[in-house]
C-alpha cells in the first residue's frame, strides 16, 4: 500500500505501533456447495461440487488487508478439528500475525453456502469456536489491540466481545473501523467510537429502524426508512447515522458502488464494471481494503476508491480469501 505523499505518522503512540489492522472478529471455513436450484423443505437434492474454502468475515478482511501489504494481526479462535488447519491457511500464506488467535476444544466455525445456478446462495452458519472470542479474550488481546493504528471489528463474534474490542481501541487511541454486518443491535455508545461505520444497503436500513425506536426519529430530514437503492437515498441514510452522532460513515450497495460521510463531507463511488463471476466475499474485500487503505494515512473518500478496485477485482473470481489481489496485482 503507497503512502501518501507527505503523510507522516503523528500519534502519540507511534513507537508502539506493530500492526497496521488488527481485525477481531470470526474465522470459519465456508462448505460451498453448487446446486441447479435450491431445496425445497424435506427434499433431497443432488449437487454439484462441494468444496472447503477458508471463511468468516473477520478472517476474510485480514486475508484482505494483508494481501494489500498491511501488517496485520488477527484476534479470534478456531477448534480443534481438522477444519482449523484450512480455516488458518490463507491467513498464514498472507502472513497475518496469529499469536492472538485462540484454540478451543469442539468445532471450527462453519458456514454451509448452497450456490444455485441463477446465482442466489443460501448461507448457515454455526459459529462453533467464534462463540468463544469472549470479551476476556480480547481483554487478554489487548496489547495487540492497542499496538495497531486500526482496529477492524465485524459481528460474527459474540456482540459483547464487539463492543469491548471497541472501548479498548478507543481507550488506546486506535482508529475503529466497524462492519456491522450481520445487522445486529449494538450500545449506540459502540456505535459513536466507528470511524467509520461501514453497513450495506439492508444493514442500514435494518440499524436506523433500530435506532429510530431506541432514540427517537434522527434529527437529519429526508429518511424514509426503506432500503436504499440508489446513491442520493443511501446518503441520506448515512446522514441520519451521523445525526446519531456517528463520526463517518460508509455504505456499499453491491454493483451501484458504496457512498459517505465523514469529517471530509460525502461522496459517491460507482462500482467498477468487471465481468461478474461471484461475488461471495465482495463486501469483506472492500472493508479489508478500506482499513488498509485508512491505515496507510489515505483519507476515507481515497481508500473507499482503492476499496472498490480491490472489491471489483473480487468479483470476477471464485470463493472469497482467494480471490483477493495481492499488493502488485493490478486493479480495475
Ligand atoms: P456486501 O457483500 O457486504 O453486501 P456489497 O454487495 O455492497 O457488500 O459489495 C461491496 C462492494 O463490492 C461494493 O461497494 C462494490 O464496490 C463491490 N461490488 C459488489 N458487487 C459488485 C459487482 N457486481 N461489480 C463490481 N463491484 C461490485
């Protein structure tokens, strides 16, 4: 990742800085299995293929950064069954950092991903050793929280430990970058520590519903609650975030791109147009990119451009970790 020209680090904590992202958060592996249509309830189909690939939403950001050139650490579990050793593999090849990843007896987390021909999955996951990044396990990470410039935070992990990661960073001066995804009812308090805030289209529209019967209408006008589905209504969206008090904000909107807000003003990005081969993972590439990106000093608009090259250069290849570019790769 290039460093701006004339970016110097200036936190007080520079001496202490070892890792540019460090992400807490899930690590699964991913079953994808292809069929031509979905089941119906009680019926058995035949599918396709059926292959293990490495997963989980925080370990897909790592992969993600890393590949990028962040120097990045992970804090999380995996079990001890023979699917910890695929769910790691990517990471170790990325050389992110795993001197904070737990082991724990019972399962890996897994995700079982059914993939039809006209392109809709269907995804469960069983969090299995995710369940155990408790927020004494971060506590117990917190010399490797407080020596990052960002802390990359997802919500596959028990919401607690989520909202601990976060009072720790903040408590230590380290950027938050939080993914709220999937939607889920965090403390605002957690909330407000994000720079940015970073939801899709039904994530926002879930989280201001939330928020609206929590603490009452958002004093930004011209909200009108659905899904957003074009730029100019995403930006409203994220408005009515900040009148929440959350410093910035991003929204993805899959192939229409991402917008924000944040201390700088707003700005729209178009998705790049790439041929689409699968866009499983999109969402993680771009958030993984972006705290890089931030992480190198670049301002929130910049990296979220960077973010949507490495999220479009995604698409166009299978699976999630693996079809993220490396730092020399060249970007649409
Ligand atoms: P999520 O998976 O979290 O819902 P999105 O679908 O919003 O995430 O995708 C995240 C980003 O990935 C988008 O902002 C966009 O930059 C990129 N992206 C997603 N789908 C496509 C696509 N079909 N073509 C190009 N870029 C895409």
């Amino acid at each position: 990742m290039s460093t701006p020209a004339g970016w110097a680090p200036t936190d007080r904590r520079r001496s202490s800085v070892r890792w540019d992202v460090v992400v807490v958060g899930s690590t699964n592996v991913d079953l994808v299995l292809t069929v031509a249509r979905h089941p119906r309830p009680g019926e058995t189909l035949i599918g396709g293929s059926g292959e293990l690939f490495a997963g989980g939403k925080g370990a897909n950001q790592a992969v993600a950064a890393a590949r990028l050139g962040a120097r990045t650490a992970m804090v999380g579990a995996v079990g001890g069954d023979p699917n910890a050793a695929v769910a790691l593999s990517e990471l170790t090849a990325a050389d992110v950092d795993l001197e904070a990843m737990a082991r724990v007896p019972g399962p890996t987390g897994l995700a079982v991903v059914t993939l039809a021909d006209d392109g809709e999955n269907t995804i469960v996951v069983v969090p299995g050793a995710n369940a155990a990044v408790t927020p004494a396990v971060v506590e117990a990470a917190r010399a490797v929280v407080g020596g990052a410039r960002i802390c990359l935070l997802q919500a596959e992990i028990p919401l607690e430990a989520v909202t601990r990661a976060a009072a720790i960073a903040a408590a230590e001066d380290v950027r938050v970058v939080l993914n709220l995804a999937p939607a889920c009812q965090l403390p605002i308090a957690t909330l407000r520590l994000a720079d940015p805030l970073v939801v899709n289209e039904h994530e926002v529209a879930l989280l201001l519903g939330w928020l609206r019967a929590e603490d009452g209408p958002s004093p930004a006008p011209a909200v009108t609650g659905g899904t957003p589905a074009t730029h100019a209504e995403a930006l409203a969206a994220a408005r009515a975030l900040r009148a929440y008090g959350v410093r910035s904000v991003v929204v993805t909107l899959g192939r229409l791109g991402a917008v924000g807000i944040g201390a700088d003003g707003e700005w729209s990005l178009p998705a790049r147009t790439v041929p689409v081969r699968d866009t499983t993972g999109a969402g993680d590439a771009f958030v993984g990119a972006l705290a890089a990106a931030l992480a190198a000093g670049h301002p929130l608009a910049d990296a979220a451009a960077t973010a949507t090259g490495v999220a479009a250069f995604s698409v166009q290849r299978l699976g999630a970790q693996a079809s993220y570019p490396w730092k020399d790769d060249p970007l649409p």
